[in-house]
C-alpha cells in the first residue's frame, strides 16, 4: 500500500522563494531545494496524495512536489510502501 510522507508544506510569503525558483529555474531545480528538508521517516504520514484540483504536479522518482502559483503554495511529499497491516 502506497503512503505519502508530506516533508513540507510552504505558503504565501514562505512559499515565493520556492516559486520564484520554479519559474526561473524550473520544477526540478525547486525540487531539489525541497529536498533539503527531507529528514528520513520523522513526517506526517498520509494516505492520499496531498494536491488540490488546480495544482500542478512534478513527479520525480518517489517525490512528489505539488504547487499552485496562482494560490501561492508548494508542497513536497515522498512516495513510500508501507507494510499491510
């Protein structure tokens, strides 16, 4: 079963840094800036993946980062199997 860690979370001004890269730099260089708070297994866990209905998505390997300009946020998750219970 597939289970989502959500690393973090930015909004409004937390979060225009974070989109001002992607619109310079692109998805996967943002991305790679979210990834500097991936700390192992220490984070929220769900089951459902976090994005809203007009985000848009960047897939790459196990993460998932979620974004919404027009909303100001940007959200990182990893992809992760967990045992059935």
């Amino acid at each position: 079963m597939k289970k989502y860690l959500n690393i973090i979370f930015l909004q409004g001004e937390d979060a225009e840094e974070v989109l001002e890269i992607i619109r310079s730099q692109g998805e996967s260089a943002a991305m790679n800036y979210l990834k500097e708070w991936d700390m192992g297994d220490s984070c929220d866990e769900s089951e459902t993946h976090p994005a809203g209905r007009s985000d848009s998505s960047f897939i790459r390997g196990d993460y998932i980062m979620n974004y919404n300009d027009s909303l100001s946020y940007v959200g990182l998750c990893r992809i992760v199997e967990s045992e059935a219970s």
